[in-house]
C-alpha cells in the first residue's frame, strides 16, 4: 500500500479511527485518575577521603573514594539502612517493602550517592530520602571504623532533599500520549481490516485490478433519481444543477463507447448487472437518450421480458413489443415508438410478458432483429440481470457485446467475478465496467474519487468522465 491509499482508508473509515483514538486516550486518562499518586524526591551524599593535606594525598584520597562509591551503592539496599529509616521515621513497615520505595545510584565519573525515595506524600517522600542517606552514612560509619580508627573515607550529607511539587506517578501526559498513539494504531489497523474484510466494490481501480476488465464509466449518487429513475433529457440536465453530474458522465460514457473500437465500433450493446436493483435500465435509458442527443439514431430495445422497466422510465405504452415482434405477430416497424421529435430515438418495448423468456431471446429471430436494426442505429438493449437468469448472458451473444453495471457499495466482487464468469462461459463479449450511484460528497467521494460541487464535476479521466465547467 502506497502513503495515498493509507490517506484515503483514514478519510473512508475516519469515524471509526477517531473513535479508537478517543476512546485511547479517555482509557488512558480514567486508568490515570485511578491509580494512586507517588511523589519521589531526592537526597545526595559526597563521598571524601579524610585527612588530605596537600595535592598527593588530595589525588590518592579521590581515588580511594572513587572506588568506595561502588561499594557503599550496595550498602544502600541493606535491610540496616531500611531499619534505620523505619526506627528514625517511626514507619510501620517492613524492611522489604520500603527497600522497594527506594533506588541508590552514582552518576557516572562522579563520587555522588543519589538517592530516589517515593511515597504517598511529598512531606513522606523528602523524609524518607534524608533518612536512607543519613542510614547509609551510619552503615559506612560503622563498617569503616569499626577497629576505632578514623574511617579514611565518609559520606558527607549534601543538599536537603525537596518536596516534590507534582506527583511523579501517574505520567497524566505520557499515558495520554500513549493512549492516543495506541488509539491512532488500533484505528488504522481497523480501517485496513475492513479495508480488506469489506468485498463491496468501492473504486474503479479495485475493479479493473481483481477482474482485468475496463471501467468504462462511472456515474454519480444522485438520492432523487434513486427514488424515482427517469430519463434525463439535455434540457432538464440544464435546468437542474445537481443533475449536471449525472449528465457529464453520461457523455463521458458515450465517449468512451465511441472510442472503445475505431475500426469496429460495436453497433449492438447490452446494458445488464450481476443483480437487480444496481440501476441497469436507468443506465440503458439514459444511455441511450444521450447518445441520440448526438444527432445518431438510436434504438432502445427493452429486453427484459421478465420485468420490462424501459417503456416505464419513458411513460410509453407497453402493449406490444418485443414478445410480438419474435412471435410474428407485429412488425418492428409498427411497434417502434419515437420518443420526441428533438432525438432520434425509438423504443421498443418488451410488450406481453411470454413463458420462456430465455429461449425467445436466444431465438434465430432476435439475432435477425439485432442485425437488422444495427444497420440504420446503434442498439442498446436493457436485458434482464446476469446472476438471476441466463437470458443476458443468451442476449450477449446476439449483440457485439455487454455493459455490466454495478451498483458501488453494495455490489460484492464475488457477485461481479460470477457474473463475468457466466458471460465468459457463454462466450459472450464484455465491453466495459459501469460504476453506479459513486458518491459525490463526503468521505464516500474522496474513497471513490469523485468530487461534485456546484456545477463542477470532476472525475479520473481514465474512467471516461471529462472534466467540465
């Protein structure tokens, strides 16, 4: 994964890892509040030779002292030591247990004994660490002049320890940081889980990677059109400013359809989807009004014999069709309907539902029919979903080739591998990829890469949606 595609899982899923990082950090911070506060002072003895008078002595007694300090950091753990503090503070305790409030260290190249003393109190902790030093000085006092001579080497008391100011445990600000830190990781671990758990189509790029198949066209959420489809003619397109999108990349599709093949552009195209419901006769409709808006004659056939949904979108009458037209009982030609004066396109509607589908549109006569009307327009025929029934993957193979559209965010890829696998069975041609309903807004746009706002839309031109203003 490359630094853009962590961005865009941050921007997809940030509600989720905003969540862990503030639920790190209150975790963090109630775990804080409920531990109990430790304050630590500290104490520090010089140890020095006694007895120096002049430079010589002075060098040997540095060195004597040197490397006594050593010594005497081990004699500052003595159980002696911690009985001294007790008897001396009058603490009711154990040896053991104040041994572990206390740590004895020197820093380096010094003959400095610092003591560290933590406890309940700030007044507890600067008692308890001038009491450690002053046991360490009786300790080294006892064990250096115990023939009752003049010890050579002493601890001399230094600074008096201060009282703390702030408790040193709790860390209120480093286990903030650190809850924050392991709410970010918990965060991006979870958008990259459902990044990778999630198998809804999100991106063009996603698709054309896992399947090897172009996306021709994407085109944009629009929630009115979802609730009622309808054609959109280029007036109305016009007239409604959040429309515009949804005719820019109706063009854009157009124009990727004119550039598919230069030499053989194909002239009979099915418009299905792995499954009902991702918007195939909205795309086949729409479609094929923008083509014709292009002055080139278009016949929209509606193929779907199952639930014909083309003469509906065009408040057209569906009393005869395509059914009659296969059974010999009406001419094309009488069952054509123009849909406006202004664009060249007819329709042909499904007409009465017949008993088998599948082998009406398999039929000699349907490729007859696709032959015949490709030869004065472009055919587009709306034919019924791929997974459901076979009657596209049959219809396919009448026609030069399909438009599968999917619906992004609710189309699976295992549904789109098994409808691409059924068309490569039938030996039928798929011509592109069509993402439906991308979002245009919000964290949805930036995942799938779209952006819309105003009369501004703007799109990846390898998916064949221009730039326009």
């Amino acid at each position: 994964m490359e630094l853009r595609d962590y961005v865009r899982l941050l921007r997809s899923y940030w509600a989720g890892v905003l969540g862990l990082f503030l639920l790190g950090v209150a975790v963090a911070g109630g775990w804080s509040l409920l531990q109990p506060k430790i304050y630590t002072a500290e104490a520090s003895g010089y140890v020095a030779a006694q007895g120096a008078t002049d430079l010589g002595t002075s060098m040997v007694g540095d060195q004597l002292a040197q490397s006594k300090v050593k010594s005497y950091l081990d004699i500052g753990t003595w159980r002696a030591v911690a009985e001294y503090a007790i008897t001396d503070l009058k603490l009711s305790t154990t040896p053991e247990e104040l041994v572990k409030q206390v740590s004895v260290s020197n820093p380096t190249n010094t003959v400095i004994i610092q003591v560290s003393a933590s406890a309940a109190t700030p007044e507890a902790a600067r008692d308890l660490a001038q009491a450690w030093i002053r046991g360490i000085i009786a300790q080294i006092e006892q064990i250096e002049g115990a023939d009752g001579k003049t010890p050579p080497v002493t601890v001399i008391p230094g600074d008096s320890a201060r009282l703390p100011t702030a408790p040193s445990s709790p860390n209120i600000r480093l286990n903030l940081a650190l809850g924050a830190l392991i709410g970010l990781l918990l965060g991006f671990a979870y958008a990259v889980i459902r990044d990778r758990v999630d198998q809804h189509i999100r991106s063009a790029e996603q698709v054309e990677r896992v399947t090897g198949v172009a996306v021709v066209g994407a085109l944009p959420l629009e929630p009115a059109l979802v609730k009622s489809p309808t054609v959109l003619a280029s007036d109305d397109v016009r007239a409604h400013t959040k429309l515009a999108a949804v005719g820019e990349a109706l063009r854009g599709l157009r124009t990727n359809l004119q550039y598919m093949s230069v030499d053989d552009p194909p002239q009979a195209i099915v418009v299905t989807s792995p499954l009902p419901g991702d918007g195939k006769s909205f795309t086949a409709a729409n479609l094929a009004m923008t083509i014709a808006a292009s002055d080139r004659p278009v016949v929209l056939i509606d193929g779907d014999l199952r639930r014909p949904m083309v003469a509906t979108l065009f408040n057209l009458p569906n009393d005869a069709g395509l059914s009659d037209v296969l059974a010999g009982r009406a001419r094309v030609e009488d069952v054509l309907q123009p849909v406006s004066p202004d664009y060249p396109l007819s329709v042909l509607a499904a007409g009465p539902v017949p008993p088998n589908p599948s082998e009406i549109l398999g039929s000699e006569r349907m490729r007859q029919l696709i032959a015949h009307l490709s030869q004065q327009a472009l055919v587009i025929i709306d034919s019924p979903p791929v997974l459901p029934v076979t009657d596209a993957a049959v219809l396919s193979t009448r026609a030069d080739g399909a438009l599968l559209v999917v619906s992004t965010g609710r189309t699976t890829f295992d549904q789109l591998d098994a409808a691409l696998d059924l068309m490569e069975k039938a030996k039928a041609k798929t011509l592109g990829i069509v993402l439906n309903r991308v979002p245009t807004s919000g964290s949805g746009a930036v995942r799938y890469g779209y952006q819309y706002s105003g009369d501004y839309y703007a799109s990846h031109p390898r998916h064949g949606v221009v730039e326009a203003k």
